[in-house]
C-alpha cells in the first residue's frame, strides 16, 4: 500500500462541514499516533505550517514544542511576525533558532536548485534534531506537508525539502496531518479551526524560502533584492486591492546582469521578475492580469528603491509549462 497516495475514496473538502469531519477525524488520529510523546512542529508561518500547528494544538496541547527556523530567506518581517502570533498571541511554545550564518554558508556558491533545496532540507533536519536534543520526550517530528509537494515530488518536478530525504539515523516518526489535502481544503480546514483570514489566506511560501527566487548562487545582496521588491509588490497588491483576489505573487532576481541608464550613466545590474498567479489547487495556474498603470508604479518605485536594480520583467507563463517557483 503507498502511504504517500490520496486515498481514492477521499470526498474533497468544500465546505465547512466537511472540514469539521476532516479535524475531528484527524485529532483522534494525531492522539491516537503521539499517545504522550512531544511533537516538534516546523513552523514557517506559512499557511500549511500554521493549519498543522492549530490542529496539533487541539489535538495534542501541551505536548506540542514549535519551532521556528530563521535561515536568512525569509521574507521582510516575516521572522518577527511568526514570534509575534504564535508566542505572545496564540501562546504557543515557541523555540526562536536564528540560523542565518549556517544556511548561507553552506549554500554559497551553490547553484543548481535542486542542490540548495536538499542543502537547505538537510539543514532543516539536523536543527530540528539540535532543538529536540535539547528537550524531553521529543519523539515525533510534524511537517505542513500537502499533497502537491508529494506529486511534484514523486514526478521528479522539484523536491521539497519536507517529502523525502530524511536520514536514516533521524529518530523521530513523522506527523504529517494534511500530507493528502491540496491547498484550497487546508485553508477551509485553517478557517474552521478559527485561524484569522490573515494567516488562512496569506500566500503560499516555499520552505526553502527566498532560496528559490533568488536563482543561481545566493548572495546576501541579491537577497536583499528579493526581499526589498518583494515587499513593495506585496504593499502596492494592497493598496490596490489585489491582496486576497491574487491567490500568489511575488518577485525574483535572477543571477544575471542587464546593461540601464542610470542618472544620466551607464549602470549594469540585475532585473527583477515579477509572477503573479491564480489557481485552485496549485496543480496548474494561470496568469493575473496586472492594470497597467499599477505595473508602472511597480517599474518606478523598485527601479528606485532597490539597490542593485535597474529592470523590472513580467513572467506571462502559466503552470503548465512552467511551475509556480522559478526554481
């Protein structure tokens, strides 16, 4: 039997009754799985991680540690926002691991994307393993994984750093609670555990973070890049009204350079890439068609505002041919 298939049977989850059954179901099996061992949870803050963290804490309570990894591909604000909701507002244990300078280290030079995202889960693993070291009880490992990451994965798409490649020496037995749901069920599923549509609907973040949309070999600068234009897509979205009709949108900054004019000189520096996509269940996606004269005060405040920048690209592609993530 593989235990990484959606069972065949499996109604899809479309309203809030169905999401109900779905949590009850899943508590008396997450009870039933950790018996009175701790769980450590991964948490990013992203949607699939928090949805597994609301339905651990129903389930499991106390025995729940999370754990919240900064690597240094974060998006701007994104670390304090995590400490914020899930240490002081939904009074979670929380263990805060600034890891930074050991993510960045071992990924430099890298270039090759599968590479960073096997670096960058294996770098994942052994801090959890670090952290639980430093418990009692730690028995059980919680991942946000969905069912897409499993496909993507199996079709040799892309790995994830949380399907697959787990050392054999890992002493912990997996909980993945959501692993056969796509991402329109976990955020019905988020929404009738009372999580705030803030955290439900945010956009979905891959684990390995900016990793994967700053391509070729991370730089700090590049990185800076990234997250600098990101942050100002995600508040120009807001400011039109784009924020939660737009299900992903975000910026890349590729590892090359384009020729600009710049205060009246030449000027050589990256181009940042702008993708904007709609879908259901992130298994295709088409293209949002972004007004015009949003995109050019887009073109003006990164070209501006961001150091390194002097180009800003639109990515028209959809999924398929191409995936959601550049890399």
């Amino acid at each position: 039997m593989n235990t990484n298939r959606r069972p065949a049977n499996m109604e899809r989850i479309t309203t809030h009754e169905l999401a109900q059954a779905f949590i009850d179901e899943q508590i008396v099996a997450l009870k039933k799985q950790t018996g009175n061992g701790g769980v450590l949870l991964a948490l990013s803050g992203g949607v699939d991680s928090s949805v597994t963290a609301a339905l651990l804490i129903k389930a499991v309570g106390s025995q729940l540690t999370c754990v919240h990894v900064n690597h240094g591909l974060l998006r701007k604000g994104e670390s304090e926002q995590v400490v914020n909701v899930f240490r002081n507002e939904l009074k979670a244990h929380l263990v805060y691991v600034d890891a930074e300078e050991r993510f960045l280290k071992k990924l430099a030079n890298i270039t090759e994307p599968e590479q960073k995202r096997k670096i960058i889960g294996s770098e994942f693993i052994d801090i959890f393993a670090e952290e639980a070291e430093k418990l009692d009880n730690i028995n059980f490992l919680a991942q946000g994984t969905i069912y897409p990451d499993i496909l993507e994965s199996n079709d040799g798409i892309k790995a994830h750093h949380n399907v697959g490649g787990l050392p054999d020496s890992m002493q912990f037995e997996l909980v993945e609670p959501l692993k056969f749901l796509y991402k329109d069920e976990v955020r019905i599923v988020g929404s009738s555990l009372g999580l705030p549509d803030s955290m439900v609907h945010r956009q979905p973040f891959p684990g390995p973070g900016l990793g994967v949309r700053c391509t070729g070999a991370i730089t700090r600068e590049r990185l800076e890049a990234v997250r600098e234009s990101d942050a100002i897509l995600r508040e120009e979205f807001q400011n039109y009204g784009l924020a939660q009709s737009v299900w992903q949108y975000f910026t890349i900054v590729p590892d090359f350079k384009t020729t600009g004019i710049k205060n009246g000189k030449r000027s050589f520096e990256w181009p940042v890439i702008i993708r904007a996509v709609n879908t259901k269940d992130a298994m295709s996606a088409t293209v949002e068609n972004i007004p015009f004269a949003l995109m050019q005060k887009l073109v003006a405040r990164i070209t501006s505002e961001v150091a390194g920048v002097n180009r800003v690209l639109y990515d028209f592609t959809p999924k398929p041919t191409g995936t959601i993530e550049w890399e």
